[in-house]
C-alpha cells in the first residue's frame, strides 16, 4: 500500500539557485524585499490558519520565505487566521500594494473567488496554493494529487484492518471541512478504497473549519450512536485523528480500533509510532512550496512560458467547468515500519518525535537512530 514521492518538479529548487545570486534582504517579519532587477516585483501570499494544522506556519511559510530570498524575490506571507474577512482584507492590502503575483490557499471558494477575481482584475496572476478556489479562475494550481491521498488513508484503513484479521465491518469517515474541496477529494479517495475493500460506512460527517475541538465532540456522538461498534475510522487528517484517538481512549479502545490521518505531523507519527494511530500520509511540502515559489519567480521573471511548462497537469474546476493548469505531487502512506522516511526526507527531527521513554523505545524498534 506504500506510496512513493514522486518529484514532480525539480524547477523550484533550480528557479532559486538560478536566481540566487539576485541579492534581496528582508524587512519585517514575513516581508521581503529586493533591488533586483531581473526579478522586481513581490509576491504576496496569503496563508489560512494556524489551527486546522501546523503545517502552515511551521513548514509552508518558512520554505516559501527561505525558496523567495534565495530567488533575491519580495515577498509578503500573511496567514488569515481562519478568519474570511481578515483573508479579504489582507488580499485587498496586497493588491493596493500592487504585488506582482498572489499565491492563496483559500478558506472557502466563496471567499477565495472573490479574491481572485478582484486581483486578476488588477492583472495580477493568481496562484490557488494547496486548496483549488472552485470558480475561482486561478492561472495555475499546486498540490497534491488529493484524491490518491484519500486512497492512501483508505487503503492505508484497509491495510490495518486486514493484517489484524477483519475482513468486514463498519467504519466511520470524519472528514476534513465542507468548505474545503480539498476534503471532497481525500473523502473520494478514502470512501472508495474502503468499500471496494468490502467494508460500510456506518457514519459519515464533516468537521466545520477542519475544528479539533469540533471533531471531538462529533466523533463522541458518532460513538454513542453506535455504541462503539464500528471496525475503523478514516479521519482526514492527523488532527482529527488525535480527536478521535482521544476519545477512543477515554473508552478503552485506543490501538484496538484503527484509525488513519494525514500531514505526517509530529503528533500522528508519535501516535503511529505508539499504536494508536495505524497510518497517516506524508506530503513532503518542500516539494509543494518549491513547485508554487517557481511558478511565482517566473511569472515575476515575466517568463510565462516557463511557468505553462512546468504545470503540466489538469484539475477541473468543477463550478467553473474549466480545467486548471496545474502541478500535482504524489503522497505515501506512513506506517510505523517507515516512520524513518519522513524524518530522513528532513520534514521533521528525532529529537521532536522521539520525545518520550516509550517513543524512544518505539523509535529505535522502527530503526530510528
């Protein structure tokens, strides 16, 4: 069931290096900017949240800031805190500001295509980070292939079910937000694996915002739905994961009943690593950031056709009925025999997972040194 990464696109690391010897400097935190002038121009970037997962501020934005300094690029990365108006008003500050390029990860496509709207109005290329803006009209889409990252969290559920002996049963799908197709895309994936697997879905529900505390207290009523006879969970991510494993803990049942997340954050590897958690899928977001900074530096290069080579994958937009250039990674599902690849990858540190007696012993079982 194992996934390979596949690099997709080498160019955002060439791009930097290519440009490195530009020169830039920094001015404020998040803010760069640049005298170059083989690259005039900043990219401003608008980040969702904090909460839903840590990624955004612990891996996004320092790997755009450190690919857009490299490139002797300006740049303005804020993050809209989960807060739609904030999202409107930062993008509304940047385009006044007349950035050269936006880069947005939205928190609905409602919000989002406004945005996109009022920027390309300006004549400023827009690029839909991680989530597609449905009817928004971005030049260009980054991310990973979600509906294969869905199938991993399936098939990563079916993997464990079937080596601890189950063959059928319920399972109950948390997924990530409504707002978010993102989510609609892993829910295909996973939903598809289980039941062509031969396991039903006995409940299935959406987490509003991607909510932690929101999961937990849904999943608590799932479970006193069902009385707690259900097989498996495939929740969408690791921080709904860690909601569920919470409240399968404080009945007993933690590391009996599987259950599955995403984003290899360091909580899900010590949960993977522990047993209670059975899978969870690495998206090495370098790669991602990489891909989005390269198409950012050319478009500010002017050097479209640069940019139209390297997405050379399609994503429909399915409000707008159009396909979007895009560029699409592939994930792999994390067990805790493999563990070591996320921390080798450098995406994280032993010394941040391995933090316990027990993560330390399970560390050095699964070759972690």
């Amino acid at each position: 069931m194992r996934k390979r990464v596949v690099t997709v696109l080498a160019v955002g690391t060439a791009g930097a290096l290519a440009l490195a010897g530009c020169g830039g400097s920094s001015s404020g935190a998040g803010t760069g900017s640049t005298t170059s002038a083989a690259a005039s121009g900043k990219v401003g970037v608008i980040l969702p949240d904090s909460a839903s997962s840590a990624r955004w501020e612990t891996n996004d934005r320092p790997l755009l800031e450190a690919a857009f300094k490299a490139a002797g690029v300006g740049y303005d990365i804020q993050n809209a805190g989960g807060d739609k108006a904030k999202f409107q008003t930062i993008a509304d500050s940047m385009i006044s500001s007349k950035v050269k390029v936006m880069m947005i990860t939205n928190l609905d496509s409602d919000t989002g295509a406004a945005v996109i709207k009022k920027a390309t109005a300006a004549g400023i290329p827009v690029i839909d980070y991680d989530r597609l803006t449905l009817g928004g009209g971005a030049k260009y889409y980054v991310s990973f292939d979600n509906v294969a990252v869905g199938a991993a969290i399936g098939g990563g559920l079916v993997k464990c079910l079937n080596d601890s002996g189950v063959k059928t049963g319920g399972v109950v799908e948390l997924n990530g937000s409504p707002t978010d197709n993102n989510a609609t895309l892993f829910k295909q994936g996973y939903d598809k694996a289980v039941k062509d697997a031969g396991f039903t879905i006995v409940a299935d529900q959406s987490v509003p915002d991607w909510d932690n505390t929101k999961a937990g207290t849904i999943f608590e009523q799932i479970f006193n739905q069902q009385k707690g006879k259900f097989v498996g969970v495939a929740s969408a991510n690791d921080g709904l994961g860690g909601a569920v494993v919470s409240v399968l803990q404080r009945n007993g049942l933690a590391g009996k009943v599987p259950v599955t997340g995403q984003d290899a954050t360091d909580e899900g590897l010590q949960r993977v690593l522990l047993g209670t958690q059975c899978v969870t899928v690495y998206k090495a977001i370098k790669k991602e950031a990489d891909a989005a900074s390269a198409l950012a530096i050319n478009l500010i290069k002017g050097d479209t056709a640069a940019a139209d080579a390297a997405a050379t994958g399609k994503t429909k937009d399915t409000v707008a009925g159009k396909d979007v250039p895009s560029v699409l990674l592939q994930p792999q599902a994390i067990y805790k025999a493999n563990v070591k690849d996320v921390i080798t990858d450098g995406f994280t540190t032993k010394e941040k997972v391995c933090t316990t007696a027990d993560l330390q012993k399970a560390c050095t079982a699964a070759g972690i040194s």
